[in-house]
C-alpha cells in the first residue's frame, strides 16, 4: 500500500502558487516517511487506540494551504485523551473540555487583546482558516502515553515542514513555545521571516514569561507592516456551532 498524506495529496493545483504538494509531496516516497505511517497503521490494526483518527492526521495542512501560511504555531504531540486531537495544535473539538494549556493561551489572550472574551470551548479551526499553520511537531500519539510516538520519524517530517516554508514563503510570523519547539528555531532564517518565543503555556511554565508576552498583538503589527491583513484572533470567541 503506497504512503499517502490524506489532504496533501489533493492541493490546488494549476494555480501558479506552491501547494503543499509542491514542496513537501515528495517526503511521502522517503523510507523515513513510509515506515513512519507503516509503524502508526500497524498499531491501529493491532488495536492499539491513536490520536488523532487516521483521515484527521494532515489536518494543519488541509486547512491552511502554503501559499495562505501567515503565522505558524507549533506544538508538540497530540492530546492523548479520548475526542480531543483533530490534527491541531492546542486546538479540540466542539464539546470537549479545554485543555489546561490552552486555558493559558486564553488568559494570555485576554491581557493582550482589546474586545476578547474567554470562549467556552477550545476549537481553533477559524484560526487555521486565516492563514495560521496549528502544526505538531510529531503528528501522532497513542492514547494515554503522551510523547509515545516521539522518535518514528514525525520529527524529521516536520523538521521539513519548516524548512520549506523558510525557503518558499517570506515574512512568516514564527511562535515558538517551549524548548521543544524553539529547536525548531534553526530552520529559520531571521532575515527572513519574524520570530517570536516563549515558555510553554503549559501549567508548568506558563508563569514563567508565557503570560505576558504578547505575541498575539506581536504577531498582527508584524504582518500589517508587511502590508499584509491581521488575523482576527478574537474569531475563535463565536460559538463554532453558529
């Protein structure tokens, strides 16, 4: 059976812009890439329960095409509970509870941006829709073992991801939070593109500078000196069933 990146398979194409196909299609015929999916399938059909469902894997990139990325948030793996990871970063779905990291996110939020309100849920699909790239930084997890697909190769995918957006887009606004994403800091030519860290907002470390920092507001003065339109990040204060 041939590796395939549901979502990455079938971009725009005949558009005269890079898609992700473009740049990254090619990762699905590397041996790194093959055994990776071939060792996530092999649990699923050994029964074991992984996070996200198989067709939610590539969701950061079925919502946020190349060529709209205007900021990346990364984050490490999956939620590990039951409903929570839909291929997101920091992002559930309708319903379910919101994670302790992202009830962080939002208290930063509302220090930092006039207007917000703290949303009852913790679905951010409207930010992906903008143009920003919600991206794990290992796709994968299986249920109740948080890190447990860390080291299959996700990592390396990913590490391309970055490297791609730094060649082929310009201006991208970078979040890295925690040590775990800022290593990924080095794919990124600061001349470039624009790099904004933090602690984690985990419970943890949150207190440690991640409140405070202000990378939302950061975030849009840097793409509006672009000349480029802000992301409404109070979007993701309407109810997603409206």
């Amino acid at each position: 059976m041939p590796a395939r990146m549901e979502g990455v398979d079938s971009q725009r194409e005949e558009t005269g812009v890079l898609t992700w196909k473009d740049v990254i299609g090619s990762e699905k015929e590397q041996a790194y890439f093959m055994d990776t999916l071939a060792t996530v399938r092999a649990e699923r059909e050994a029964g074991k329960v992984i996070y996200p469902p198989a067709t939610e894997v590539f969701n950061a990139f079925k919502l946020t095409e190349l060529d709209d990325v205007k900021v990346v948030i990364l984050g490490q793996d999956p939620y590990h509970g039951p409903d929570q990871a839909h291929g997101l970063c920091f992002s559930v779905l309708p319903g379910v509870r919101t994670p302790p990291s992202l009830v962080n996110i939002y208290k930063e939020m509302q220090r930092d941006l006039p207007g917000f309100v703290t949303p009852h849920h913790g679905f951010l699909e409207s930010w992906a829709r903008q143009g920003v790239l919600l991206l794990n930084t290992v796709l994968t997890v299986q249920a109740g073992q948080a890190h447990s697909h860390a080291h299959l190769g996700w990592e390396t995918f990913t590490d391309r991801v970055i490297e791609r957006i730094n060649a082929h887009c310009q201006g991208v606004v970078f979040l890295l939070w925690g040590a775990h994403a800022q290593k990924k800091g080095r794919f990124i030519d600061r001349s470039r593109h624009h790099v904004l860290s933090a602690p984690h907002p985990s419970p943890l470390s949150a207190h440690r500078g991640f409140i405070g920092c202000g990378h939302f507001s950061e975030a849009n003065r840097l793409l509006v000196q672009q000349g480029r339109s802000p992301i409404d990040w109070l979007s993701v204060c309407a109810d997603p069933a409206a």
